[in-house]
C-alpha cells in the first residue's frame, strides 16, 4: 500500500496537473525503497518486541522463534534499517537537501522505540505510529515539492502539498481510529504483557465508547470535503460517498455495537479497506 500510494501521488496527481517535481523515475524508486525497507525493519521490530502478546492474541501469526530465529530477525532489521536510511541519504543528496536526511532517521529511530516503549503507553504509541503512516504519505510532497519551490512557483507548489497534506491528515485518522480498535481486539494479551493501552486503562466499554466518537471524525471531514471543495467533480462526489463515505458510515454503525474480538477485528480489515479507498481516489485528479 506504500509503494501504491506513493506512485499514485507523483503520477496520478502531481503528473494529472503538469507539477514541476524534483524526483525522476530512479528517484521515487529510491523513495518507495528506502520507505519500504524502514517500515519492513519497524515491522520487524514490532514482531521481535510482541512475541508474548501475539502468543496470546494471535498464536497462529507468531513468526519469531516459529519460522526465525530471534536473532535472524534482529539482523534483519538492521539491514533493512542501514539500507532504507542509506537510500534516504542517497536520495536527500540527489535532490540538493542533504537536511531531509534526517527524516528517514528519525521515523527509523521511532519506530523503534514504538516497538520497544511507546506502545506499552496510554495513547502516544497510537498517535506516533499514526503519524508515521501518514509521514509515509506526506514525504512524497517534501521530495517532490519542496526543492523545486522559486519565488514564481511557490504559491502553486505550496496548494499542491496541501492537498497532499489533506491525505496525510486522513491516513493519520483512519490509523489511528484502527490503532484503538486493534488494542480492544488485543487487550488480553496485552494485559498480561503488562501494557498500558486505552481499553486496560479506562476498561473495554469506555474505550468502546471513544472508538464510536473518534469514528464520526473522518465522517464528517469528508462530508466536509465533499460539500465545500469537490462538489463541482461529479465523479469525485459519487466515489467519496460511495467508496469513501459509506464504508466509514457503517464502521461507525460497527463501532457502536461493537462488543466481541471479532467485531473489532471485523473494524481493523474495514479500515485498513477505507484507507485504500481513500488514497486510490488520487486517481480521479486527471479527470478533474
């Protein structure tokens, strides 16, 4: 889904409208390499650091110590980790900001100490890994924008990484509202590895209860998008409402009822599906 999103924003958007970007074709191959490696090692990591929860939660995907060892998987992770930050070293220097550099460094160094500390804590693990899916997004428009922003551009560039923005911003709600559902899905098997979630702070119902009104965000956000910026794209309005909209309607329907690990677990594939949706709507720019 990173790779998709992120070709989908260079060509299907930024190409739609004829923007000046900075990244040829190598370039955002660099790009989608050295995100994917990060986010592969963070997987990784997570895996190495869940091991006792998900032989609770989810014994039959437990991959540490069944199909790799522990120690294959740390190596991994580094190489993985040493080659998506060297490709993000690579790819500041082609494009003249050797200080985005440092962004590959610091969502690889966060997603570790999310694996390690964060997500045992109420609410910061799911708000930095939130904000690192949508980074995944938004770093597109930083290496295709950015640098080629003049004095005579500028103006345009900048509503083109706003809009970019505005998906970023969306990637961030719709992971966050799955964050929360997956840790009332998981919260056996995180009590008994000793975490601090929402649901083992404040209890199932109530945590139930915040997942049902953080649902209504996103639905009204679009309904927001739909009525004031897209209203004149037809084919715009009828796929948000259909593709974009209704499925967050009936996850807030969902959320409200929700009681079972099967129900919340029926939540997370529906967002994970809304989120896809979302950002295949990047295809409707070039019949704008």
């Amino acid at each position: 889904m990173i790779a998709s999103v992120q070709l989908l924003i260079k060509y299907a958007f930024l190409g739609s409208f004829g923007v000046h970007t900075a990244l040829s074709e190598s370039g955002i191959t660099i790009l989608i390499l050295a995100t994917i490696c990060i986010a592969a090692a963070g997987n990784i990591i997570n895996d190495i650091y869940d091991v006792e929860t998900d032989l609770v939660n989810k014994p039959d995907k437990v991959i540490i110590g069944k199909s790799i060892s522990e120690k294959t998987a740390f190596t991994l992770f580094i190489v993985l980790n040493v080659l998506g930050v060297g490709l993000g070293y690579y790819l500041s220097y082609l494009v003249g900001k050797s200080a985005f550099f440092s962004i590959f460094v610091i969502i690889s160094a966060l997603l570790y100490v999310y694996a390690s500390y964060l997500k045992q804590t109420l609410l910061i693990g799911n708000i930095v890994i939130s904000v690192l899916v949508s980074l995944s997004v938004l770093i597109v428009g930083i290496f295709e924008l950015l640098p080629n922003i003049t004095p005579e551009n500028q103006q345009l560039q900048l509503v083109y990484f706003k809009m970019i923005l505005n998906y970023a911003i969306f990637a961030f709600m719709i992971n966050l509202i799955r964050e929360i559902a997956k840790d009332i899905e998981d919260i056996d098997g995180d009590y008994k590895a000793g975490m601090n979630t929402l649901p083992i702070a404040i209890g199932r119902v109530r945590a139930s209860n915040i997942l049902f009104a953080l649902s209504l965000v996103p639905v009204l956000a679009v309904v927001y998008y739909v009525v004031y910026k897209i209203y004149q794209n037809q084919t715009a309005v009828i796929y948000f409402l259909a593709g974009v909209l209704a499925p967050l309607i009936y996850i807030s329907i969902k959320a409200f009822g929700a009681k079972t690990k099967k129900h919340f677990h029926h939540m997370s594939n529906m967002l994970k599906l809304v989120m896809l949706l979302g950002m295949l709507s990047l295809l409707l720019y070039k019949y704008a």
